[in-house]
C-alpha cells in the first residue's frame, strides 16, 4: 500500500520521536524539507542508496506504530467529526451566536 506525503508526514509528527535520530531527521528532510537522497546523502555523508534504505525502514517502522496503535486514524477520524458538526451546527444557528466562539475553540484543538 502506497503511502501518501501527507500521510508520511502525519505519521512522523505522531512517531517520529520513536524513530532513530538518523532515520527521523532523514525523512524529516526528504518527507518535510523536500531534499532529493542525493542532497540528504551528501549532506549525511552516505550513499543514494543509504538514504532510501534508512526511508523504507522508517517508514515501515512507522506504518507498524500505527497499525498497532491506531493514533493518526483516530486523529483523522475525530477531525472529520468536527467538521461534520460544525457543518450541521452552521447549518442551524444564525451568525454572532455564542456557540460560535465554543466552535472555534473547539477547531482549534484538531
């Protein structure tokens, strides 16, 4: 299953930390900072290659957090619940009322 950037990058701001110092600062720079493996291997001292096998491995390890933990979905799923309440509350309450400053807190935990 092809893993998406934007998915990439979720998972690395929810596990990056449990990667190796190596492995989250390479897929910090090729994921986040858009770095070729050429630059990021030149920069790191390593191979073309190198780099890719330190991606893949950090990416596999990160797909096994989720998978176990099931974080970034939850995250993703409450998120689309937000928005499916908002939408509907929109829908009901005229504009200025105080529920609108409640919604707004409310977005801003997402």
């Amino acid at each position: 299953m092809e893993t998406t950037p934007l998915d990439r990058s979720l998972l690395l701001d929810f596990y990056g930390e449990l990667l190796t110092e190596k492995q989250r600062r390479t897929c910090e720079l090729h994921w986040n900072e858009d770095l070729s493996l050429a630059e990021i291997a030149e920069q790191g001292g390593l191979s073309r290659q190198g780099v890719w096998d330190i991606l893949r491995r950090a990416e596999t390890a990160l797909r096994e957090y989720e998978s176990k933990t099931g974080l970034v979905g939850r995250f993703l799923e409450r998120r689309e619940q937000i928005a499916a309440i908002r939408d509907r509350l929109e829908a009901l309450l005229p504009e200025g009322e105080e529920i609108w400053d409640i919604l707004a807190r409310l977005e801003d935990l997402m």
